[in-house]
C-alpha cells in the first residue's frame, strides 16, 4: 500500500520536535523526549501503531489522525496494556512539502473546489485601480476578470508555490465613472461575481473608514459583526492587528504562521466581507509572534513575509527602512498604516523607531488630505495603560510620543485622527492642555472575549468607553457637514451605534 499523506517531515509537537520518515504505508520516527521512536501504519490519513521510550523504558500505542496534506495531526497515546487513552498527542508540520511531493498549502476551511484555496480578497483601492489578493488552487495560470458596462479587463497571473500559491492582481486603469464587479478563474473553474468597490478620488468630500481589531473567534462560522462591517458600506476597512493569533506551535516557522494565518482568512464570515469591502491592515504582537514580543523575536522577518505575502497594499515600508507601514489615501481621508513591531525595542523604550517616526512626520506634513487618520495597533494617548502596565506609546516610548505631538503642532499639521486596537475593550479618548486637542478612538474587539472591567475615571483623556462585547469603529468623514466634518462612531456586532462623537474639523488644527 502506497502512503496517501506526504507523512515525511519534522513536526511540533507537545512532546517536542518529532521526524516522521515513511517507506510505502510503513513509518518509523524519533522524537527527544526521554530518547522516543515510533513504528507504525499509514492508514488512509490515520496513523496507528507503537512508541517506545529507551530512557525510561516504557512503551505504548499511538493511534493519530492527519489533516490533508499532513499539515496538523490530533490523536492519543496509551501505554502497552492500558485500555484507555492516557493523553493526547499533536503537532504540525514545521515545512511544506513540494506540489509533487503532496503537499497542501491550504489551510482549515479552504474551498474545496474552484479556483482559489482563499479569497477572493479586495486590498488596497484607488480611485482607478484595485489590488486583489487571492490564495489559487496549483500552480497554472489565474485570471482576473473585471467588468463593467464599457467591457472586460482580463488580468493574468501565475502562482508559485515558495509563495504558498498567494498572489495580488493590480487591475489598473479601470474608469471610475463606471460600476465594476469581478471574478477568478482558472481551469478549476471560476468564482462568483461580486462588485468592485474604487475608492472615492481624492476630490471627494465624504468617505468611512472602518475599524477593527482582535479576531480570535477564526472557528465560529457565524460571526455577525463581519456583515455589519459591510452593510455600512466603508470605503475601506482597517484591520488594526491581532488579525490573527499565533500561540506558540504557529510562531514556529514560515509554514506554521502561513497556515495560522489562512485558517483565519477563511472564516466565512470574513471573506464575506473581504470579497466586498477594500481591506488593509497592520500586524501586533499575536499576528507577529509571542505576547507583548518586540523586534527582538527571532521569527521577526518570516512574521513580515507571511503579512505581507497575505494582504494586498501597494507598498509596505519606504526606501531603506523596510517594514509594514505605509499610507492609503481614502478620498478626503489619508491613512497613515503603522508598524508598531519591527522596530520596537523593549529596553530601549521606542515603538516605532526613529526612521519610521521621521517617515510619519514627513508623509503627515507632505499630506494634503483634509483628514490624516492614524492608525495604531498600539494605544498612543492614554495614561492608563501605564497603571494597568499594559502597552501604549506612554508606557513604552513617551519620548516618541512627545516628539510626534511636537512635531504636528510645530508644523502646523491639521486634521489628525488617531485610531487604535489591542485592548479587547474600546475607547473614546480627548487629550487637552496642548497647542491643539487630539482625539483617539480605540476599538477592540471584534471577535474575542472583551475585557469586562470599566476603567472611566482612572484617566482625564478617557471620555467613553465600552468593556463588555465586541465592537468595531467607523470614522465618518463628511466635509459638507459643517461643525462635524469627522463622526468618530462605536457599533456593536450588530451595526447599532454605541456612541457617536461629532468633530469640527478646525479644532483639529493648531489653535
């Protein structure tokens, strides 16, 4: 009997790192703990057989399941004449193997048919162009195919499989005077048609931006908050961090965070809404690596290549300082992306960096956006976080936080907006006593247990808050609505507004 499961590799598992090596249907593997090696069957995608522990002496049976393409096993393990089940016994595969090998670079809940494992995804829009990001199903050609009443773009492209089969399309030169829809397909098919949305040019005088962070719930199939995200329309949806959670089998190689990363991308609920709505997104600590991790990780740059191998931004860092920040211009609105990891350095107490802050105050004065909004995986105004020795620009890099406020003022930077996430609770947050106010709207989660503890009182810059459901931001941008050119609104899972807080535009200036 032939093996029907790539078997051969390393894996991470609870009992550390184990080699499986498979000859037909027959597998032996050795793992360190006390001096461990295995022989066993392939059963179709059940492995069963013995193990056997020379350190100790003891031996036992192991009975495991794979998933396809080997990826992840879950099984149990007992030892020689127990009749029960001692405990369990699981890992995942550290490396992919190749297209001939088996190999599967999906992820849980990828399509089972057509011609996308993932996505379709829309990225980054202008205007007269959108990026869009797909996860194909081999490595043959993949088209996109835009229309409109004026005809068909045709946009071709060939996946690769060093880059788990993920590619961004660049429809460019598209009439924005003209609805669009757009579909994939390959020799596997073709999706469905679902509409274009451009963003609006920057002679607009109105846009939303949509707001969110924190999605742990990837497994629940029905997660509402994602269709309100996209029943109110935004012109563009900012995923603030935490898009993803890595625990420590997922931050364990290039694979493992790939795969961490899909199973999230296909919740159904998401990819409804990122087939419509334009998406971009900065990364934290848990789609980055370990909790509260810095640029001291040593998975640092596999971290960067997985996040930027899965969104769809047209730029990601500037000219010799890489990294993930960039700005995306939004009609009336410009949002400055921040990389609040790559350059963060604990014991140094800086998050962004002096090069990435010389880059943000530069682009922020160079903007001619009426509206500059911020947008920050971690907390910026708060004095809370620091009682709460939680994470904040505050705690970890006041002397940043004092040079970029110095630097807007001194410039005469107007319009600026900060956004935020990381908290699993949202906040509405005004600092005063400065040449200028400045308002932040933190909000957190979208889809994780919220944090449950009020905390209105315990700082002057806390206005409102919100502790005990999930929750997303909009930032409504009008510029006709005199007295109230920016809404900064909380809505809950359902779209209903949790508060509303208007803005006139000149108090967002330098008084």
């Amino acid at each position: 009997m032939t093996a029907s499961l790539p078997i051969t590799g390393d894996y991470f598992t609870n009992f550390g790192p184990l080699r499986l090596e498979a000859r037909g249907d027959q597998v032996q593997g050795t793992y360190p703990h006390q001096d461990g090696e295995l022989e066993a069957t392939l059963h179709g995608d059940r492995l069963r057989g013995t193990w056997t522990q020379r350190a100790n002496g003891r031996t036992g049976e192991l009975d495991l399941r794979f998933d396809r393409g080997a990826n992840n096993f879950e099984g149990k393990w007992r030892f020689h004449g127990d009749e029960l089940d001692r405990g369990s016994w699981s890992g995942v595969r550290l490396s992919l193997p190749s297209e001939a090998e088996g190999g599967f670079p999906g992820a849980l809940n990828s399509h089972s048919d057509g011609p996308v494992f993932a996505g379709p995804m829309i990225g980054e829009t202008s205007d007269k162009g959108a990026r869009i990001w797909i996860q194909a199903r081999d490595t043959s050609p993949v088209t996109l195919v835009v229309e409109s009443a004026r005809g068909a773009r045709r946009f071709v492209a060939t996946p690769r499989w060093d880059e788990w089969l993920c590619l961004v399309f660049n429809a460019d030169d598209l009439d924005p005077s003209v609805p669009h829809t757009y579909f994939v397909e390959s020799a596997h098919g073709r999706t469905p048609s679902f509409p274009l949305r451009l963003a609006p040019p920057r002679s607009a005088r109105s846009a939303r931006v949509a707001l969110g962070s924190c999605f742990h719930f990837y497994h629940k199939r029905n997660l509402p908050i994602f269709g309100a995200i996209a029943a109110d329309e935004p012109s563009v949806f900012v995923m603030l961090g935490d898009n993803t959670y890595y625990y420590e089998p997922d931050w364990q190689s290039e694979h493992t965070m790939m795969l961490a990363q899909l199973r999230s991308r296909n919740n159904d609920s998401l990819r409804n809404l990122l087939t419509t709505v334009p998406t971009i997104g900065v990364l934290d600590d848990h789609d980055f690596g370990p909790n509260n991790c810095d640029s001291t990780f040593p998975g640092k740059d596999r971290a960067l290549r997985v996040f930027r191998r899965c969104f769809a931004q047209s730029r990601y860092g500037a000219k010799g300082v890489p990294g993930i920040f960039s700005s995306v211009r939004v009609g009336p609105a410009e949002v400055f992306l921040l990389d609040s990891r790559s350059y963060r350095v604990t014991s140094e107490r800086t998050v962004l960096g002096a090069a990435q802050l010389q880059w943000l105050v530069e682009s922020l004065a160079a903007s001619d956006a009426p509206v500059k909004v911020i947008a920050s995986p971690t907390q910026v105004l708060p004095e809370f976080p620091i009682q709460q020795n939680w994470e904040s620009f505050r705690r970890d890099a006041p002397e940043e936080l004092e040079g970029l406020l110095g630097e807007i003022e001194a410039r005469g930077i107007a319009g600026v907006v900060f956004a935020s996430g990381d908290l699993h609770m949202a906040n509405l947050l005004r600092l005063q006593g400065r040449p200028r106010e400045y308002w932040e709207l933190t909000t957190s989660p979208l889809a994780n247990d919220p944090y449950n503890g009020p905390l209105l009182g315990s700082d002057s810059t806390l206005v409102k808050e919100v502790v005990d459901r999930c929750n997303y931001g909009i930032i409504d941008i009008d510029l006709d609505r005199a007295g109230s050119e920016v809404v900064l609104s909380l809505r809950d899972e359902k779209g209903e507004v949790l508060f509303d807080q208007p803005l006139a535009l000149s108090k967002l200036a330098v008084c």
